[in-house]
C-alpha cells in the first residue's frame, strides 16, 4: 500500500498519529524548560499554544467516525499549523537577522503576575528581544527552524488529507 492510499484509508490513524507527534512536542519543549534549563521567549509559549491546538484538533478529528468532521478536522489542524510555521520562521528570521534592539518584551509569566490577562495576551504577540537567542541547536537548526520544519510536515499531512477526503467525494 503506497503512501497517498494510507492517508484515504486511515485518516482516523493519521489524525492520531499528528495528536501524538504534537504531544511529543510539547513534552520536549517542557523537558528543555524544566530539565535543561531553557526560558520558553514570548515566541516559543505562542508556538506550544499552536501544537496544543493542533493537538486537539486531531485527536478530536481521529475520535470521530465521521468523515465530515474528519474533514473538518484536518482543515483547523492546517490552520493552526500554518500559524504555528509562521511564528516559528518569524522567530528563525529573527534569529538570523536579528535587530539592533531587541527585546521580546517581558516573559510570559511576569506578563500574566504584572498585568491583567486583556493587556497580557497582547503582549505575547509582539516578538523582539530573547527571541533572538540561539540556546540549543540539534544538526545546525535552532529549535525555531526545527519546529518551523514540524509545523510545516504537520501542514503537509493534513493538505494531503484534505485532498484526499475531496477527491473521494469529487
């Protein structure tokens, strides 16, 4: 059975599989967090949030027995996915490039004790300062490339199985 024929008749499994990967990803970021020793930037916290989303997302979509939802499903991991690689190359540009002054702001979690959650929200958003921090690197690639690399191979999944949920229905 070749690739393309795997995505039509397991999509449930491949939902799964993303939910898994998502969740291997997160556990990873929370083991350089908490064991290495590696402050998440502003950046890194928005990224998890995307995997989170994206987590959810398919392993909801693999619960179902639908093809609708199925569908559905693999479209918001798309989504999230491709906001999750935009933030990721915004923070691998920044990396690369990085501006005169930088500051990423304030971390996530002196933002939420300092400010209220409506004006905290915001200021995760804006990326500068230790973004632009290269504190671990795996072959080369900083854990932004990497996990635009992730996000991207998450996209490429769920746009083949959207195209083939169409193409059965077409």
């Amino acid at each position: 059975m070749n690739l393309l024929n795997w995505f039509e008749a397991a999509p449930r499994r491949v939902l799964a599989l993303l939910a898994v990967v998502c969740v291997a990803m997160l556990a990873f970021g929370l083991y350089l967090q908490h064991v290495v020793g590696l402050e998440p930037c502003p950046m890194c916290i928005v990224q998890r949030y995307a995997l989170i989303f994206v987590a959810v997302c398919a392993g909801l979509a693999a619960f179902s027995g639908r093809k609708g939802i199925q569908a559905g499903g693999a479209v918001l991991v798309l989504l999230f996915a491709g906001f999750g690689a935009f933030v990721a190359a915004r923070q691998s540009f920044l990396q690369w490039y990085p501006p005169e002054i930088a500051s990423c702001g304030r971390d996530f979690y002196g933002m939420i004790e300092t400010f209220p959650l409506k004006r905290a929200i915001p200021m995760i958003f804006k990326g500068s300062g230790d973004c632009t921090k290269i504190d671990w690197t795996f072959l080369g690639g900083s854990i932004a490339n990497w996990s635009f690399l992730c996000f991207c191979g998450i996209a490429l999944v769920a746009l083949l199985l959207i195209a083939r949920s169409r193409v059965r229905r077409g």
